[in-house]
C-alpha cells in the first residue's frame, strides 16, 4: 500500500513539472479618436541572447502590413514565414485581451530556466507606434509585472505562474 502512494505521489510531482509554467497576457490597446485603424500586434520573448525564442501573438491584415511591425519583422517574420502562417490571426480592436500561453518555444520544447524579455509591439495605420520591453527570469517562481501605458496601449499585466 504505502509503495503504491510513493509511486502516486512521484507520478504527480513529474505532472506537474513536466506541465511548467504558464504566461498569462493581459494586452488592453488604447482607445482612440479620429479615424482609426485596428493595430498590428505583435507579442514575442527572447532570449538573454537577444534571440527570439517564442511568438506569442501576431495580429494583422494582409500579409503586405508584417512589415510595419518592424521590430518584429527584422528579428523573425521575415526568417520564419511558416510561423507566420501558424501564429497569425485578425486585428482586434481597442479592449482588454486575456491570453494563456505555456512557457514552450516555438518547436513546441519547453524554455529553459533564465533571463528572458518579453517584446510587445503594436503598430497602427495613420497612427502611432509602441513597443514595451519586459526583463523576466523563469525561475520556477509565480511574477507578476505591470508594463506601463504607451499612446497605443493602456497598463497591461504579464504574469507567469509556475
């Protein structure tokens, strides 16, 4: 009996690990006046190499657009366009946008413990531009950040529960 509830017990434990963390994403884009355009979003983290690991998100139109969001586009887009394909989805427009993501990389293998940055660019036709840096550390411990506001984006939350 007793070796039955060890077995249970190291099954869970390896569930659990195995499992990893989860990123929660709170994007909330700024309402704005006069003519407005939905904006291209695009969310990634990389590496403390400064090599993006995992795209998280990716709104836009036509394919003609990536280019404008240019961050993005010079670091990725342009190398990767098979995930282009796979990440891509409509523009939103102004609102608050709860996300969950697993801490995987874009092979789908889970990232590795250390120093990260979260990338967060959001473009608009006839408008602004933002882009919002976050420094993290997968560490095996639940963080919680607050990214301040941009013209194009009111405070959002990333969080990471592990």
């Amino acid at each position: 009996m007793i070796k039955a509830w060890v077995v249970l017990v190291f099954a869970l434990i390896f569930t659990v690990q195995a499992r990893g963390a989860e990123i929660e994403l709170s994007i909330n884009l700024a309402k704005q006046t006069g003519e407005y355009h939905n904006p291209y979003v695009a969310v990634w983290i990389e590496d403390d190499t400064g090599k993006s690991v995992r795209t998280l998100v990716l709104w836009r139109e036509g394919a003609k657009w990536l280019k404008d969001i240019r961050t993005w586009w010079r670091k990725v887009g342009r190398r990767a366009p098979e995930l282009v394909d796979s990440v891509t989805s409509a523009t939103r427009p102004a609102g608050d946008y709860r996300l969950n993501f697993s801490t995987n990389d874009d092979n789908g293998d889970p990232l590795a413990q250390g120093n990260y940055t979260l990338k967060f660019e959001v473009v608009r036709e006839n408008g602004g531009r933002a882009m919002i840096k976050q420094k993290f550390r997968l560490n095996g411990q639940a963080q919680s950040y607050d990214l301040q506001g941009t013209l194009e984006t009111n405070p959002t939350t990333f969080s990471i529960k592990e």
